[in-house]
C-alpha cells in the first residue's frame, strides 16, 4: 500500500526530534560542536571547497601551517598519524577515500567537516535539546572546556594550555577559518518529551567536567561520547515506555507535566512512572544463565520498539489535526485531549482520510496505484473507529522500515561490541543483544559514582570518596536501570528459582573481576566494608573556592 508522506510522518520535532539512521557518534559530536558554538541556532552554511575532502590537500594544508623541516622528511609517518589520530575518513583505503571531518578533540573541529559525509540525522540535535533543556549552565560549561587552548582574547593558540598533540594539530588545521554564521533558527524550540533523562545527563556531564584537569582530552572526550550516547540510548527508550503510556491513558501522565527527577538525587527516577530495568551480563560467559537473563532483558526493549512507532504515528496525527481544526491542542501534552473528548467532526475527518488512501491505491494513476493486501484489507474491515484504523494500518506498512532503522540507532548509541559498549551479539544472525559493560564503560561509570557533591552559592561542587560495591550495584539500578544482583526497585528482574539466585551472586563475582582488572577494586578481605571501590583520581571542588 503506498501512503501519503503526511500519512506516515515519522519525525516531529516536538515529539521524537531524531531521524533514526546508522550513525557514527564521533561525527554526531562534531556537529553537536558546530551547536555548541551557535548556541543552538541552525548555521548558515557556506559551501565547502571539494578541496576540503582531499586527503593530499589536508597534508599540504598541515605541512604549512606546521612549520617544520622534520614535518617533511617524515610524510609517510605524518600522513599515517593525520588520518589515523587527527582526521575522520570515509571508504578508508578506497580509491573512493575522503575527509569526513576532523575529530571531535576541540570545539573547533567542526570547521573542516564535509556535510555529506559527516551526517547525524538529528542526533546532535537532540543531544543539544537534552543540554539546553536539561541544565543550561552544563551548556555553559561544556563549550568552556571544549574551548580550551584558545586565548580568550585574539582566538590564538594558547601556549600555556598544555595540550596534546592531536589537539594541537586540529587547532593548526582550522587556525584562521571564520566561525559560523548564526541564521537565528533554533534547532530545538521545544524540550525534550522526557525532561528527566535530559536532567540525569546534565549531571553525569557535570561529573566528568569534574576531571577536567585530571584526565587527558582525548580521553575525556571518549568519555563524553559514551555519556551521551548512552543517555539518548535511554531516553529512545524510555520513550517507548512514556509515549505508550500516554497514548493507553489518553492523556500525559502527571507526574511527566511536573517532573521531579534530577540528576543530583540519591535515587533520580524515583518518581518517574515509567521505570527501567536492564538485567547485565557481567560473567564475560554468553553460554550462562545470567547471559540468558540479559538477552530476555534486551529481546524485551528492543521489541517495545513497535510500540514506539505505534505511539509517534499516533501523535503526529493528532498534532496535524490539532493545527488545522483545534490549535490550542497542537502540543503533545494536550493534543490526546482529542482521544479522551473527540470533537463531533472527528470521526468524519478521519473517514475521509481513510477513504482517501483507498482510492489512491485502487483507482489512482498507475505510478501512484498499488494494490491493497489481504492483510490491509483486513484491518480496514475490521471495524475500529476511523482514528485507530488509519494508525493500525500506517503502522502495519511502515514499522518494519522504522524498526530496522531505531535498532541500527540504538546499536550504534550504546556502543555494541566494544569496549565502550554496554551491548554484545555475536555475529551468528541467531543470537540475541544481551546487556553487559565493556571495560571502559564500566571505568566511565566507576568515575561517575566516586563522585559526591556539596552545593555552595547555586553550584554543585564535587568531590571523589570510595564507594562500597552494594552502593555501586545500588547505584547503576537507580540511575541507569542496570541490574546486576537481583533489582531493588519495583517491577524488576529479581531471582526466582535457586539456580537463578546463583546465577545473580555470579554476576555479582563477574562484575568485580572487571573492577579489579581496570585497576578500581582489591578485595583485602571478606569483610562488607573493605570491599569498596577506589577512587583513580582525588577529586575535591571544595578546596577552590574556600
């Protein structure tokens, strides 16, 4: 069945800002720089050279600005470091090779970016919409650090900064392009449907700015990619969850209009009606039973994805009812007014439309006409009300496109099969997704939780302590959903059965074999208070501004 590009709209700004695509998150942070450093505003981009995406024109480029006779002598060594450390390719190795864009190692790295090879199909919008909403003074101080190595004066490079040679090398590159042009357009009018995950990444940002004179650029910028993948990650599904409720109870929940979660409570999402619960593999074994509890854990958010594109379609309709027939609804917290107390007029609209898209498939002009299915035939006669119908049948002729593409987004946001990741899945078609931490996520998590905080004049002011593992395990669950030992919070996985009892307290084993393989954890004895994590680096806020 073909169908109207207004019939299946799937990406509303004030609902799901995404476009959801394979993507690679370091080209989502460049262009989430480029916002940064627009404050938020749409650019007026100028048109690049084709020169731009040449490998041998960067090498030139650098050669000059570089200075140095060694520069030259050495132009196998430099090229190799320039596209392995300082640039992004695309088709690596192919005659087709091109610059995508340098990498994301400071706010300026946006300014060598080739927009056709350097795409983020909305998510570094949303990632801003989450700062900007969530917590503006995290903004504020992001873009600070990203700044870093510049004089604040005349835009020089600042010798005194102490930075790494690929930052150095980024900023030689882009030294004397002009910034971007503002167009006044914002990228994000509206907040975010889920304002508390947006607060829970601003805090988590807030956190590892903390380290901002501890840890290495580079890594903090790893750092700051797994941080905001895994927050959007998160909030897509916690969508699935919030958007699924509000369309069942035909309104926005109430505690959703007034939201009480934030980041700097001890258990965020206390309040939130929409809980996540992600049981964790942390045996390193995918042939265990707690591997087996992860899968069912992933096979089960991945298959609310259905419900997700239900939910999207359902609302961009209404919205596109609502700003024709009764504007003063055309918002997603108001618009399921329609479903709750349906105007007169609306099962007629809908009859039409309906109507409509019969026709364009049975009697429209032969380019346009496709035939209607057993399937399509079927819902159409089933006798649902008009609305339920058409979203019944956009969502049978589109979900499988969406749901193919969300599950690309997702795989890419958190990382899987790496050591960032917080997914696994072999290569055989037949396994599953199951939940687990890659080392360096677990180090990113581990630098997070060691950090506590006092407030002094409006300002969060941190400071590192140990931490006992239960507190840990207690942690990831209320902040993130991740269950290791058997979830705490109502509506979890907890252990049934004996074998499932044992199956958690190996996790729980599991999870400190990588603790102490990443440097973080010694058991000296068996006693519960000696088991307690380190932090790497001493951290205290508190002694700058006293």
């Amino acid at each position: 069945m073909k169908l109207d590009k207004e019939d299946q709209e799937f990406r509303n700004p004030k609902v799901f800002l995404i476009d959801p695509k394979n993507i690679d998150l370091e080209r989502v942070l460049v262009n989430l720089f480029l916002l940064l450093r627009t404050e938020g505003q749409r650019h007026a981009g100028r048109k690049a050279s084709q020169a731009i995406e040449s490998m041998d024109h960067q090498q030139q480029t650098f050669e000059g600005a570089a200075g140095s006779p060694t520069v030259q002598q050495h132009r196998e060594v430099v090229r190799a470091w320039l596209e392995n450390d300082v640039f992004d390719l695309v088709n690596r190795g192919k005659a087709t090779e091109a610059v995508a864009s340098l990498r994301p190692l400071h706010l300026d790295a946006h300014k060598i970016r080739v927009a056709k090879h350097c795409r983020s199909y909305n998510v570094d919008e949303h990632m801003y919409a989450m700062l900007q909403y969530g917590e503006q003074q995290t903004v504020k101080d992001l873009r600070a650090y990203l700044d870093r190595g510049l004089s604040p004066h005349d835009r020089k490079i600042d010798p005194s900064a102490g930075l790494d040679l690929e930052t150095l090398a980024v900023l030689k590159m882009v030294e004397g392009r002009p910034d971007p042009l503002k167009s006044n357009e914002p990228v994000a009018p509206t907040a975010p449907t889920c304002i508390g995950q947006s607060r829970v990444l601003c805090d988590d940002i807030e956190r590892l700015l903390a380290y901002r004179d501890a840890v290495p650029r580079g890594v903090m910028i790893e750092y700051l990619k797994v941080v905001l993948g895994l927050h959007t990650a998160l909030y897509v599904l916690r969508l699935a969850r919030q958007l699924t409720g509000w369309r069942l109870d035909h309104e926005a929940n109430k505690a959703c209009l007034d939201c009480k979660v934030h980041g700097g409570l001890e258990r965020p999402f206390e309040s939130c009606p929409y809980q996540q619960s992600f049981v964790v593999d942390a045996t390193g074994n995918p042939r265990s039973p707690m591997a087996q509890l992860a899968r069912e854990s992933a096979l089960s958010e991945y298959a609310r994805l259905t419900d997700l594109i239900k939910s999207i379609f359902t609302f961009n309709q209404l919205l596109r009812y609502a700003q024709n027939k009764r504007p003063e609804l055309n918002d997603p917290r108001r618009v399921l007014e329609l479903l709750k107390t349906p105007p007169p007029t609306f099962d007629a609209y809908w009859e039409f439309r309906l109507d409509e898209i019969r026709k364009k498939n049975e009697t429209g002009k032969d380019d346009e006409k496709e035939s209607i299915s057993a399937e399509e035939e079927a819902l159409l006669s089933m006798g649902l009300p008009p609305f339920e119908t058409l979203i019944e049948l956009v969502t049978h002729v589109r979900a499988r496109h969406h749901r193919e593409y969300l599950v690309q987004l997702l795989d890419k946001l958190l990382q899987k099969n790496t050591d960032f990741g917080a997914l696994a899945q072999s290569k055989a078609q037949t396994n599953d997704r199951r939940w687990v931490f890659g080392g360096r996520l677990l180090e990113v998590f581990v630098q997070l939780a060691v950090l506590k905080w006092s407030e002094k004049d409006g300002r969060k002011l941190f400071f590192s302590e140990p931490l006992l593992i239960e507190d840990f395990l207690g942690w990831l669950e209320a902040r993130y959903g991740f269950v290791i030992a058997g979830a705490r919070i109502e509506g979890g996985r907890r252990p049934i059965t004996v074998e499932e009892h044992r199956a958690f307290r190996d996790n729980v084993r599991g999870l400190k074999d990588q603790l102490r393989e990443i440097g973080f954890y010694d058991d000296l004895s068996d006693a519960y208070n000696a088991q307690t994590i380190r932090p790497r680096y001493p951290i205290d806020e508190r002694k700058e501004v006293r």
